[in-house]
C-alpha cells in the first residue's frame, strides 16, 4: 500500500549532472553542468543539497560526497529526441518524443513567415538564429522605430517573438504569439512558441520576467493527466502550464521567476491536497545557463538550497520530495545552447529510504512510473518505477 499523500516534483531548469550518453551526437561531450560550474568559481557550497546526496551523483567542488545522505539519490539519462525543456518535462511525466521537433538553423521558411505577418497585421524583422540577448542588442532599436517584432530561433524547436514592453504590449504579444501557436501544426510544430518581453532603451535593453511559452500538447498520456483524471491535485507552479498546455492541471500558478515560485511552493505545501505540487524553477536556464554566467547560476543554486530548510519544515509525514531537471545547460561550455545531460534524481522525506542509491536511471520517465504506481493510477507508457527501492511501498 502507498504511503504517500503528497509528492512535490522540483524541477532546476538546465541543471545536468555530467553528459548523456548519446551527448556527443548533440556536439555536447564533456558537457556538466553543475561540476563545471563549481569548478570555474573555485568551488560551490550547497550544504543542504550535499546532506540530500547531490555530491554523491557528480563531482562538485565544494560539496562533497555525503556518507549517509538524508535521501535517495542517482540521475536519470534522457532518451527523448532534443534537449529542450518539453521533451524534459513531458519524459518525466512518462511521454517520450521518439522524433525530435523541428529545427531551423537557416530561420524559418519564407513562406511561413509571410503567413504570420499576414495572420498578426504586422511584418517582421530577424528570422535566424540569435541569442535571445543579442538579437536585442542587434535590432532592439529597429524595432523600436518601426514597431515590427523580432522573430528569432536557436538550436531547439522554438519560435521567439522579441519586442519592447512600451512598443507591443505582453497582451498583444502573447496575442501575437498564440497566433503563431495555431499556425505551427504538422511539419512546422515547432515545442514552443515563447514571447520575449523587453524594456529599457538602444544600448541598454534587457529582457524581463514576462516570458511566457506556448508549448503544443503531450502526443500522449501523462501522468498529470491519469492523477487528474483520478480525482488527483495537480498543481503547476512557474512554466509548468505552458510546458504541457494547460492539459492535466487542476490548479495554476505562473509564478514568473524562481523566488515566486519558491515562495509559491511554500503557500502550497501550507494547504491540504492529496496529489502532485509540480514546480518549475526556470532561472538557471532562462538568466544564467544561456548567457554563460556561472556566477548567477551559482547563485541561483545557493538561493535553493538556503530554500531547501523551509520545504523540509514543511514536509508532512506522507510527504516526498523530489529534485531533479530537464536538461543541461552548463554555464562554461561553448556556444549558448542546452546541453545533453544526465539530469539529478533526489528523493527525501518521511516515507524515503535514506542513504538509497538509485544509481543511473534509464529514463527520466523513472520519476513519473514511480508516481503512477504509488498513486496507483494506470502506468505510464515509459519508465521503470523505483518506488519498492526507495520504500515507497
């Protein structure tokens, strides 16, 4: 019989633990992003990860392996074609992409462009690849004087839409990007539409909170559906919604960046609801993974273990807490894209084994089989549950 109530599924957007095995075919060998990071600042001290376990799945300086961690713990490899943030999501929620989602490395075709301008009333301008805070920096003050948004994509299946708050306000632009989202269907579907807000002035401009992602829908059942499905919470904090199209959630919270949705999970775990808390924490790969900073990724990590505390206060007798990612996006490697990654796999609380190694999961979908099995919904098409080893049952 089950012996959870709760489950808390924490998700550190772009925090890898060291290259998948298939990372070379994505040009990302040697790929790690926490080790790297440690490594570049001199060392990384994360106290209340390290005593969960999270030295024992990969070497960070500063933080060392524990021998008797308060939690289970190992890594789970991603065997979704791509390595972005819904073929993430949706395989630890047991749906796996066995084709990856278009690409446009010479920008999108022309023909579709000149639909969309057609279908928004405005002509655009870009189309190619870019950094998000580069093709500001190129065409910010183009846009600006002529009102027309920046269109952009990178080396995962997105379709960026980039204007200034005070040019195109969010309403228009998430507008203007739902648009987009109906059009990109069949061979042009691309895994997100996402808007790119900005502000400031030629010289100056930066990229704000507002973000939002129009993600298509799971191409199969996902283990937020079958708890909905079963009279289940399932609450999505941050880009959760987005990620799996509203689909599968009983309740929203689209908290904007990590501190809300840190703040947000702790509201959450002060009510009563038997289910799933899902929270996003996006920062590690929106601020600093993309733009090579490991000094603010680094921050970013201490910001969540000084939260760590508070959770477990919180944690219920029935309650499990679970820490993992989507992908990597290691902040010293070249170039400024994801990064194929091994993701971390923590588990703690009451009803957890302590001192457990999972070892090297085949499959992100590991977490949602788990889940599945444990609140005794139908399985998942993915994933090998690890729910008798960690004590769940």
């Amino acid at each position: 019989m089950s012996r959870l109530k709760r489950a808390i599924v924490v998700v550190l957007d772009g925090v890898g633990v060291g290259e998948n095995p298939d990372a070379a075919a994505y040009g990302d060998e040697g790929a790690s992003s926490i080790e790297h990071c440690a490594r570049a600042l001199g060392g990384l001290e994360l106290p209340h990860l390290g005593k969960l376990g999270l030295g024992n799945i990969t070497p960070i300086q500063g933080t060392p392996p524990e021998p008797q961690p308060l939690g289970a713990y190992g890594s789970m490899i991603e065997t979704a074609a791509g390595k972005d943030s819904v073929a993430g999501h949706w395989e630890l929620m047991g749906v796996v992409l066995q084709q990856p989602l278009p690409t446009y490395p010479d920008g999108f075709p022309d023909e579709l462009v000149s639909a969309f301008e057609q279908a928004i009333g405005r002509r655009v301008i870009g189309n190619k690849v870019a950094s998000g805070t580069e093709i500001i920096k190129e065409l910010g003050e183009e846009h600006v004087r002529t009102g027309r948004p920046i269109l952009y994509t990178s080396a995962d299946s997105v379709f960026q839409i980039a204007a200034h708050q005070d040019v195109i306000p969010l309403d228009e632009l998430y507008r203007i990007c739902q648009i987009a989202r109906d059009m990109l269907t069949g061979e042009n579907a691309v895994g997100r539409v996402i808007a790119r807000p900005f502000i400031g002035q030629p010289g100056s401009f930066v990229r704000t909170e507002h973000r939002r992602d129009f993600a298509l829908a799971p191409t199969g059942i996902t283990l937020l559906d079958e708890l909905k499905d079963a009279g289940k919470a399932v609450i999505g904090i941050g880009k959760i919604e987005d990620l799996f199209a509203g689909r599968g959630l009983t309740e929203r919270d689209h908290t904007e960046t990590n501190r809300e949705g840190m703040a947000a999970a702790l509201r959450w775990l002060e009510r009563d609801f038997e289910g799933l808390l899902f929270v996003n924490l996006v920062e590690f790969d929106m601020l600093w993974g993309h733009r090579r900073d490991s000094q603010g990724y680094a921050q970013a990590l201490h910001d969540v273990d000084n939260w760590l505390p508070e959770v477990q206060r919180l944690l219920r007798p029935d309650d499990a807490l679970f820490i993992v990612a989507d992908h990597g996006v290691d902040p010293t490697f070249r170039g400024t894209d994801h990064t194929r990654e091994r993701i971390p796999l923590l588990a703690y609380g009451q009803p957890i084994r302590p001192a457990t190694n999972l070892g090297t999961r085949g499959s992100f979908a590991d977490l949602g089989q788990t889940l599945a099995e444990v609140f005794q919904v139908a399985p998942l098409a993915a994933g090998n549950s690890f729910a008798q080893a960690v004590g769940l049952l």
